[in-house]
C-alpha cells in the first residue's frame, strides 16, 4: 500500500510539473506571435518601403551595398535574404542543441536578438531603409531559429496522447496575442491625431510595442522550460549548409517522416500564399478599402483561436491526420467561393476570412503536432529545423504561380483559384502516409488516436 502511495504521489507531481512546462511553453507563442502579425502581416511592409522611397533617386531606386534596387521592392528582398540567413543558421543550432541538450538558452538567445531588433525599429524615420532591412533580417532570421527550437520542445513536454490538445492550444494562444496587440495597435495608429503623434511615429512605436512584447514575456517559457540530458553524443557541428545536407541523409533513412513533409510542404505552401496574397486580391480584385482589410486579418487572428481550440477536439475524436485532411478540403472549397466573390462587397470578403480563419490555426496546429510523432528521439531541434524551413523557407512556389497566373491571364481570380492545386495535391500526399507505420519506423509510442 505505502509503495502504490508513492507511486501515485510521483506520478502526479510528474503530471503537475509536465502540466507546468506545457503552460510555459504556450506563452513563447503568446510572446512572438505579436511580431508576426503586427510587424511582418501589417506595418513593417508598407512603412519600410515608404522610408526606402523616401531614399531612393529620382528613377526610383535605392542602391544598398551599390545594387541598384527599386524602392517598392526592397522589403521583398529583405524578407527573401532573411529566409537565406535562417536555412544556413536553422540546421546549426538545431544539431547543436540536440548535442548539448541546452535548447533553453539557445531559444532565449534567438528569442533576445529578435525581440532587441524589433524594438529597435522604433529608430526608423526619416530615410534609414539600410537600418530597417539589416533589422528585419535580423529579426526575422531569429524568429525562424527561435520558433524551430520552441517546437522542439513539443516532443518532449507531452506524451503522444496530449500532444494535438498541447499543439492547438499554442496556436490558439498565439493567435490571441496577435489579436489583442493588433486591437491596440490599430487603435493608435487610426487615432494617432488624438494621441498627439504623428502617423509615423505612431507604426514607430506599433512596431518597437511587439519588440518589446516579445522579449518580456518570453521570460516565463524560459523560467518554466527545462533542458534534457542530451540523447545523442556531442559533437563538433559542421557549418550550417553541410549540417543541412546531413540532416537531410539522415532523415532519408525515415523515408516516410519525408514523405509527410513533402505534403506538409506542399499544401502549406499553398497555406502561405493565401495569407499573403489575400490582401492584394481584396484591394486589386475586389476593390476593398485598407480598413477593410486590415479589418479581415484581425477577424482571421481572433477565429484562429477557436479554428485551433476546435480542431485540436476533432483531432481526439477522428486523429490528426484525417482532421488535417479535413481542413484541405476545407481551403479547397474556401478558394474556390472566394473565386466568386462579387467586387465591392465586403462582406463577402469577411465570410472568406472567416472561414480561412476557422482552418489556418488547427491546420498548423495539428501538423505540427503529427510531425512530432514521426521524429527519432533525440533529434528533436535537427528535424524540426528542416519542419521550419519547410514552414518559412521553401514558400515561393506557390507566390509564383499566382504571380504566373495574374500574369498571363491578367485576372487575380484566376490567380487565386490556382491555388487550389497546393491543397489538392498536398490532401492526395498526405493520404498516402501510413502514419501509424512512419511513428513505429521513427522509434516512437503510438498513440490512441492519430
């Protein structure tokens, strides 16, 4: 009786502190979701270009480093060359924190730079556009790096059973945050006269609000996350292209893990690209207002966190891959109304936000989740260092083919309509993944439901 005692007692306080670490572990999302959707989704694009204008010569160009650039392009640019530094610095730091075991400071080092370049982007008047792409480089290189190792941890703070609910919650806490700073920051920028600043310092002080959002409350996941004893040997880490490269072969004796990421690649791809691509076909096609549209990503950021919460319960009743496969044919049927959708009525364009909403939070949610089961033990941070580059890296397929489409059709429906190929093609892939085999295959326990 006494032992059964103790047993019991263990095994609560073993549930109690894993329950701790997983409520640490939702608030990183809390913390940097803020810098997704405040500074990259709304503000940064429109006022880094707008400063790289106000530099550029009178054909229009900006010339950093001697490159001629157009001004209007230069934040692409930037984002694009911040996607190079992260797929060189991702796999390093990945390798190094499954050698070490010391993931904790690794994040929190990512976690600081990013959140320190954030805030300094208060910093950007007048004609600094050098500034504001080195910051945004930076910051968004760090984003990726520090993201790659938070999702690491999913392994490793719950139990096969628990790991859709754990999953969907970070999302949803994520997308929260992104909302409520969102709320405030639209209020000062709409009502910047009111508070008595001007229009640019008010994106001035909406974009250093995120940096600073980001870095204190990234202290909690850090007081409530713990390493583990490293599970491979600790070796000296090959730079960060060759650790790729041996990511890469090693994942190629998982022949089934890289089958659900080419899928997740795929249709994530597609993911992407309506995220980005939504706001032009609203204000091109469908001739919508800013307000309208700054109105939609705020609809989409506050039903995401239901879209999370809700499929993570589906997900107990029916698995993670068929609840995946759901929501693809969810996005199928969303772009194929949003093709329809009549010119000038906003409230059309919300319904397709709304339902956008409703998949995008639980889409990410329980990928990320299912691809935890199929990661050997041990290499948490290596694999999902290839996981986040498949999530932010390897992203332009699909802005081309709406790009080609416009192009030779001169039609943004059609453009958003050929999107439909990503999640047709990424549900028929993802279908043929024997998930259950591809868990035993990694060295992982099955769980109940998957």
């Amino acid at each position: 009786m006494g032992i059964e005692t103790v047993r019991t007692t263990a095994s609560d306080d073993e549930a109690a502190g894993r329950r701790r670490e997983q409520r640490g572990w939702y608030f990183y999302d809390w913390a940097c979701s803020v810098y997704s959707t405040s500074v990259l989704t709304v503000f940064l694009g429109p006022y880094l270009t707008s400063v790289a204008k106000a530099a550029a010569d009178s054909d229009g160009y900006v010339h950093p480093l001697g490159v001629p650039v157009r001004a209007g392009s230069f934040f692409a640019y930037s984002v694009s060359l911040s996607v190079i530094v992260a797929v060189v610095v991702m796999p390093l730091v990945g390798a190094a924190a499954d050698r070490t075991g010391r993931k904790k400071p690794l994040l929190g080092a990512a976690a600081y730079v990013g959140a320190a370049a954030t805030t300094a982007m208060f910093l950007l008047g007048g004609d600094r556009y050098l500034l504001g792409g080195a910051l945004l480089i930076v910051a968004n290189a760090a984003q990726s790096v520090a993201m790659m190792l938070y999702n690491s941890y999913l392994p490793q703070i719950a139990p096969p059973e628990e790991r859709d609910a754990v999953s969907s919650r970070g999302w949803a806490f994520g997308y929260a945050a992104g909302s409520l700073v969102l709320v405030v920051n639209l209020v000062l920028y709409l009502a910047h006269d009111s508070f008595g600043v001007s229009e640019s310092t008010a994106v001035r002080i909406c974009l250093a609000s995120a940096g600073l959002w980001w870095g204190g409350f990234t202290l909690i996941p850090l007081l409530r996350l713990r390493d583990r004893p490293a599970a491979v040997r600790e070796e000296a880490t090959a730079p960060g292209l060759r650790q790729l490269a041996a990511t890469v072969r090693d994942m190629r004796r998982h022949p089934l893990t890289l089958s659900f990421l080419l899928a997740y690649l795929v249709y994530n791809d597609g993911i992407q690209t309506v995220i980005s691509q939504a706001s032009v076909y609203g204000s091109e096609e469908l001739g919508l207002g800013q307000s309208t549209l700054i109105g939609a990503v705020l609809l989409v950021q506050v039903l995401a966190v239901a879209g999370a919460l809700g499929m993570g319960r589906l997900a107990r009743t029916y698995g993670a891959k068929r609840t995946i496969l759901g929501s693809l044919a969810a996005w199928t049927l969303t772009l194929g109304a949003g093709y329809f959708l009549p010119a000038g009525a906003p409230v059309g364009f919300f319904l397709l936000a709304a339902a956008i909403g409703l998949v995008l939070g639980g889409s990410q949610a329980l990928s990320r989740s299912l691809f935890s089961h199929l990661v050997p033990p041990g290499k948490e941070a290596e694999y999902f260092s290839a996981y986040e580059m498949s999530d932010r890296g390897m992203s332009w397929l699909g802005p081309l083919l709406f790009g080609v489409t416009y192009q030779l059709t001169g039609s943004y429906r059609d453009a958003i309509v050929s999107l439909v190929a990503f999640f047709v093609l990424g549900f028929l892939l993802l279908a043929r993944v024997p998930v259950r085999r591809a868990i035993r295959d990694a060295g992982n326990p099955l769980p109940e439901r998957i």
